[in-house]
C-alpha cells in the first residue's frame, strides 16, 4: 500500500518535470514559408522557372516537381533555394 501511495504521489511531480525539460528544449516551431517562398526566392529562380517550368506556371507544386526533375539544367541560385528548403 505504501509503495502504491509513494507511485501515486511521485508520478506527477515526475511528469511535470518531464513536460518542463521538453518546454525547455523545444522551441515552438517556426511559421512555413508560402509554396512560393520569399520575393528573393521567386526571384533566384524566376528565370529557371520561364525557361524550364512554363507550362506549369500557375500550379506551385507542378512547379516544384518540375525543378526537381530539371535539376541539372537549374541555376545555382535556384537549386541553392531548393536545398534551402530541403528539396
């Protein structure tokens, strides 16, 4: 009995200072950009995304799927704002 007591008395001690530590630890997490991320991302990849992408301007996610697969053919800056973003 005295140990069921002991249990029962601890755990919730134990929990907040579990709940606490990860308050701590964890950071809220940050706002996601828009699909069309920042003005100076539009504009590092505008160009690729006229040239390479047209047809599928209008649809952000065609967009995406398109630079993926034109990859190679890429700027540099618009694959840096890919990788920015972990694409």
């Amino acid at each position: 009995m005295l140990r069921l007591i002991v249990v029962l008395v601890t755990a919730p001690v134990l929990l907040a200072s579990a709940s606490a530590a990860l308050a701590q630890s964890a950071p809220f997490p940050l706002p996601l950009p828009s699909t069309r991320g920042t003005d100076e991302d539009q504009k590092a990849c505008r160009q690729d995304a006229t040239t390479l992408c047209k047809p599928y301007l209008g649809d952000d996610m065609a967009v995406l799927s398109c630079f993926q697969s034109q990859r190679p053919k890429l700027s540099v800056s618009c694959r840096k704002v890919l990788e920015k973003y972990g694409q």
